[in-house]
C-alpha cells in the first residue's frame, strides 16, 4: 500500500475530558492532532493556548498564532468544538445576565471560531462538527442561558449546512447532540446531589469513536444533522434528529 | 365610569423606530409608559437611559435604579423589547467575532434585560412581548450572527411560555417575527442599493397597533406564540407560525 499524507484534526477544546478523548482517538489513528484550549493537551501535535476559559474574545481565530499555523500548513481533514460549558438557571435568577454571558463565551465563542476555522482551512469534502445539546430541542425554562445558546449553536449548524453556509466544497456540518456525558466534571456536579446511576451517561469514547467513524470514507454524516447520543445500561446509540 | 389605576408598559428600545412608535401608542391611550433606551424618548412618563448602545452589561437589569424604580410602582402590565440591531455577513468574514457579539449585545441582552424585569416586575396575567425575526426560522447564511441570536431569542420566547418558565401567573409571552419594519436606519441601509419598494415593509404603527391589542381584555396573545408580520401593498397582516 502507498504511503499516505497524514490526515489532520483541530479540536477546540481538547484538553477538556471529551476532546481528550477526541485527541486520543485520532493520535492512535496516526492522524496529525491540533488542540486549542486554556491548557495544552500533552497527547497532542500542536498546542494553542487560550488565556483564559471564559474570556470569550480569547478564542477568536483571528487572534493571529492559530491562523499563522494553518497558513502553512496542508488543510485540515477534521474540525471539532468540545469546548463548552453548563450552568442551572431561571429567567427570575438574579445571575441570569452573567450566566448568559458565560454560557454565550464558552459554547458559542468556540463555535463561532472552530466554524471561522473550518471555513477558511478545511479541505474540500471536509468535516465540522460542533456540540449543541438534546435539551434545547424543546424549552429549557430550568436552564434557560444554557438552552438558548445551545439553541443559537442548533441554527447555526443549519446555516452553515444550507448553500452558500460557507464551508468548503463537499464539506459537511453536523452537531453532536449529548444527553450527559460521563466527565469528571459532570460526575462532582452530580454527585452534590446524591448517588446517581451513571450507566445512562455516555462515555465520552462513545462520541469520539463515532466523530472518527464519520472521518472514514463514505461515512460523512448528514449535512446540518443533529445526532443525539443516549446511553442506557452502558450502551450507547445515536440517532439523527428530524 | 369609575376611574381606572393607569396601566403600566415598560419598553425597551423605546427610542428607537418602533419603540416610539409603542410607546406613542400607549400614551394617546392614557397609560404610563417606562423608556429605557440609550437616549431618553421625549414623550414617555420616565425614562432610563444606558450609557451605550452595544455595552450589554448596561442593559443589565440589576444595574439598580430600574429595579429600584419598579420597586416602588405598581406591577406593569406589559414589558416589551424592540431594541436591536441586523448586520450582515457569512462564517468566513474576518468580522464574524464582532458581527456576533454586536448581535448578542444589542438584540439578547435586551431581551435577556426585559425578560427579566417581566419576571419580577409584571403583574399576574401580564404580557411580555420580544423581538424574534421571521428569518430566523430557517437558515441565515448571509446574516449567520443575526440569525443566529434571533433564533435564541425564539428559544427563549419557548422557554418562558413553558410550565415553570418564570413569568408571573397567568402571563403570557409572545415574539414578533418582523421581516422588514420601515423604519429610518432600514431605509438608510437599503437605499444605499438603489431604488426599493416600501410597499412591503412593515409601519411602525401596525406592529405598535398590534402590541396594543393583545393588552386589551381577551386578547392576549397566545403564550410562546410567534407572530409574523408581513406587508404587500402597505397592509400588512399578521400570522401565528405553527
């Protein structure tokens, strides 16, 4: 067999526990691996560091040294954004403003840039894939500044999906839709509130082995799909959301 | 007739096109009326001003002096927000990080603001109308930072109108969905492309006339309802979106 040029992913977010995942997927797959994050993923190629989590304009990618990079570089196969963030909340919360703030900075400013990122310096046929949220399918009055960015994630894979959404020729956009994903982080905020049955939360393994799958050939997943991820007795299934 | 306590409507963006067009409605019809906009409105009974049109921490609804005021006043009967702002532009402009943030500030935190308020300051079986955009109903390719924020302003529009959404008992929630409003600064941007027919842009007075009605006795809107408006040869009719 020939030898092949290396394939390559960016991923925002990767040194969060599911791009961690992310990255070690594609690492073992030999592919070229480019974390973005407010710490460097040790498992990666590349590093770029953000300075800090919630300072939404950190992640701009116009911010020079990611775009420097790519520049010189061979297009990407591959951009992922994990990044992202929850909080509880109601419209009568006295924080309602700076949890919407928050939530707007570490979900949607990452998918803003990993999207800028995609559309200049994916490769044609190239895949986008963003996180949204099975939640914000429907009202989240309960956590209303995490479902509406979420929401606003949703409408943007859709626009970037339609024509002239501005991805390369033949690439395709699709939005992981998690129900819970079992994390560390999620485990302590659960587990304030007591035992908890953590066979119904997907193992982040599970969501990276299929964005992997969906690299392979033939398998580009729907172009602006909603693929919803359920777990129940460790099992994991996806569908994709009419 | 016995005399009657005054209604009450707080409008924000009420210095703006349409929000003196809400505000005026409301005063020839003897209520009080509460501006909040970056400018006072001459003709309203009390006005709030910002500092600065996209600085959305100064929409901030627990910046104190609204909070204090409302305090001290009887629970309104309306809350609506028509400030906001449209720009242009697709995800692979070098502007698309100020494009979105322009966007959140002046269309979500306004809404955020507003929504807020109504929670702790409407009355029972009060009314809370936002600002959505019928385009935003599908993809927004061209206007991806716009879309995208009037699509979490609908999600919030869905939140609030759902059991437990926060607003007072009773309330309802409803979105305008416009989809040109013949105002000055829309004119202004249009004609920069040549002739235009304004036959179907929607009066200021129609959607103010509108907003009106739903506050009469057995015409309140229906709760998360999204109510498009529409003009051909200057009539304009308005439709409930499934």
């Amino acid at each position: 067999m020939a030898s092949r040029v290396a394939q390559r992913i960016l991923v925002y977010g990767g040194d969060g526990a599911l791009g961690r995942a992310v990255i070690h997927r594609f690492r073992v797959a030999k592919w070229q691996t480019y974390c973005v994050d407010y710490r460097p993923n040790a498992f990666a190629h590349y590093n770029f560091t953000i300075e800090d989590r919630i300072a939404g304009q950190d992640w701009n990618p116009n911010s020079g040294a990611i775009n420097d990079f790519l520049e010189s570089q061979p297009k990407l196969d591959c951009v992922v954004n994990v990044a992202g963030g929850w909080t509880p909340g109601s419209i009568s919360d006295a924080e309602i403003f700076q949890q919407c703030e928050s939530m707007w900075k570490q979900n949607m400013t990452s998918s803003i840039a990993a999207s800028s990122l995609a559309a200049n310096y994916l490769r044609e046929s190239g895949l986008l894939i963003l996180t949204g949220a099975e939640a914000a399918l429907g009202p989240t009055p309960d956590m209303i500044a995490y479902g509406l960015v979420k929401s606003a994630v949703h409408h943007m894979t859709k626009s970037l999906a339609s024509p002239n959404g501005g991805l390369p020729k033949d690439s395709a956009v699709a939005s992981l839709l998690p129900v819970m994903i079992d994390t560390p982080s999620n485990r302590k905020a659960a587990g304030e509130s007591g035992p908890v049955d953590y066979s119904t939360w997907t193992p982040t393994a599970d969501i990276a082995n299929q964005i992997f799958s969906w690299t392979e050939k033939d398998r580009q997943p729907v172009n602006g799909g909603f693929y919803v991820f359920k777990t129940k007795n460790h099992k994991t299934t996806i569908h994709l959301h009419d």
